[in-house]
C-alpha cells in the first residue's frame, strides 16, 4: 500500500493528511458521523454553515430527492458561531483531521465579524466563505455573481484574520473564472467549487413548488460534469489551490478533480447515501496511486491532456 505521506497535501499553509474533506452542511459537526466515520482519517471536517446569530432557516419542506441528486433549501440555518465555539468545537478538538468553519452573512461585516470571533481560537484551521449569499446592501443579489462584491467580502474577511481563507464559488454565474480571479487578487488563499445549482420541483396535482423555499440547491451526481469543467476552467486562471466539489461518489470521481486540476476534493452529498463514502475514497485514491507507481498524489493535479 502506498505510503500514508503519498497523500498529504498543502492547500496554503493548511496541511492535510490527506485531500479528502467533507463539504458543508452534509456532515454536520462532525459528531453526527463520529459512530460511522473515523475522523482520524479525514483530511479536514468542513463544519455546518455559520453566521454572526443563530438562524431559523427556510420553511419546510427543505429537501427533496431528484434525478441523480437532491434539492436542499435549508436556509443556511445554524446555531451561530458563539455556540459553534462552546458547544460543538471541543468535541473536535480530540482528532487529528482539520477544521475549517464556513462562513456565511448578508453583509461584508457580517462575514467579517464571524472571521474576527474565529481569530485566536484553538482548533479552527482555516475558514471557508460563502459567497452564494444574499447581498442585503445590494438588493438581495449574490456576493457571488458579482466580481467586485465578491472582492469586497474577501477584503474585509482578509484584514480580520491569519487563518487560510477559502472562498466557495458559485456555479450560477456566466464566467465563474472571473469571480475567482476578483476573490484571489483581494486575498483569497484558495477557492473550492461548485456551491450548488439552482433548481426547483413542482407538484403536478397542487400546482405548487414541492420546496417551501419555491427553489432550492441541487447537489449531488448529476452536477458532477458541470462542476468538473469549472473546477477545470479556474485551475488554469488562477495561481491558488483550487478545491473540488460536486457529485463526488467514488475515488474515480474524486481523481478526475484531482488531475483536472484540484489539489483536494470534498464530499457533500454522498455523505447521505453512503456513511462510509469518505473512507472508501481515500482507499481508492490510496490504491490507484499505488498501481500507478505514482509517489505522491501532487503528481497527478492538473495533469489533464486536452491536445
């Protein structure tokens, strides 16, 4: 078997074991999964989306089943990052694998305030933001659709902490290329994508959208090909660790991120079906590299031949 060490990797100062992280808002706080999982094992534990005060989320129903995936329209609801600090991080503190809290707001300095509340806390190893939010000051659009508010949020996170900053892209976009050139030249230390596709459902007898929220986000495999071309497209923009997400199920899905040009991935949906999906991954990326005869997985980011 290849050597633990094949698998480590550097996203910006965040050391990982290993490239497999759990996407957010799929594995709670890690504890949900701690009789199912070993945590030991994970690269990093990418915890439930967290704003500056607890929120209630959207009205039910928030998820449903669809062709190869689901649609969730939880709305972002969580406990606050106060209670995230006292109740759930200790209970992570006892593993090896990192922590990376999400952030999310609806201004700039409601993500600003979370950062700050983040610096100085033993055992947050890096923040990843949210920038598919609502935009209060602007009308309710997206930090993420718009270059320059994306930069914004990315700017006032930067001066509030020294932890890795990693900003979650948003596929509903024209040019996803030119949100993550805007996030990195204001500071973002790496960027993972795709957040999720927005979609919706409808019941044919009620007439009505079968999400209480009318749509929501679509997650799982049937995103996976639209994820793979952006993660593909933004590699080759930008000169920061880019970071995989969408519709990964096996270690074949997650090596096709890896060589089209992801220096890690993280799981999100398969979490549901499959508990153990993260620990198989691994295994699997593990063995190939051995077949391979490949030293160590950096070997094989972005080697993608396309002549």
């Amino acid at each position: 078997m290849a050597e633990e060490n094949s698998l480590s990797v550097d996203i910006s100062g965040l050391l990982l074991q290993n490239p497999v992280m759990t996407a957010s808002g799929t594995f709670g706080f890690g504890k949900e999964f701690e009789p199912l999982v070993d945590l030991n094992r994970l690269g990093a534990v990418i915890v439930k989306g967290l704003s500056e005060a607890p929120s209630p989320g959207n009205p039910p129903p928030r998820i449903i089943e669809t062709a190869s995936g689901m649609l969730n329209a939880i709305g972002l609801e969580n406990i606050g990052i106060d209670a995230f600090i006292r109740d759930k991080l200790p209970f992570l503190h006892q593993f090896t694998c990192a922590v990376i809290v999400n952030v999310y707001g609806k201004t700039p300095e409601s993500y600003a305030a979370v950062a700050d509340r983040c610096e100085g806390v033993a055992g947050i190893h890096a923040l990843e933001i949210n920038i598919s939010c609502p935009n209060v000051k602007a009308g309710g659009v997206s930090f993420g659709v718009d270059p320059a508010a994306a930069a914004e949020v990315v700017s006032v996170v930067r001066k509030k902490t020294t932890k890795p900053i990693i900003i979650k892209l948003s596929p509903n976009v024209t040019d996803i290329v030119c949100i993550a050139e805007a996030v990195v030249a204001a500071g973002a230390d790496a960027v993972s994508l795709i957040n999720t596709l927005t979609g919706m459902v409808i019941d044919i007898h009620k007439r009505r959208p079968r999400l209480g929220n009318i749509t929501g986000g679509l997650s799982g495999p049937a995103i996976k090909p639209i994820a793979l071309r952006m993660v593909w497209q933004v590699a080759q923009a930008v000169n920061v660790p880019v970071i995989g997400i969408g519709g990964i199920v096996t270690a074949e899905d997650a090596l096709e991120f890896i060589i089209a040009g992801a220096s890690a991935v993280q799981i999100g949906t398969a979490n549901f079906t499959n508990p153990a999906v993260t620990m198989e991954v691994i295994e699997g990326i593990r063995s190939f590299l051995q077949e391979q005869g490949i030293d160590h997985i950096s070997e094989i980011v972005g080697t993608l031949r396309t002549d």
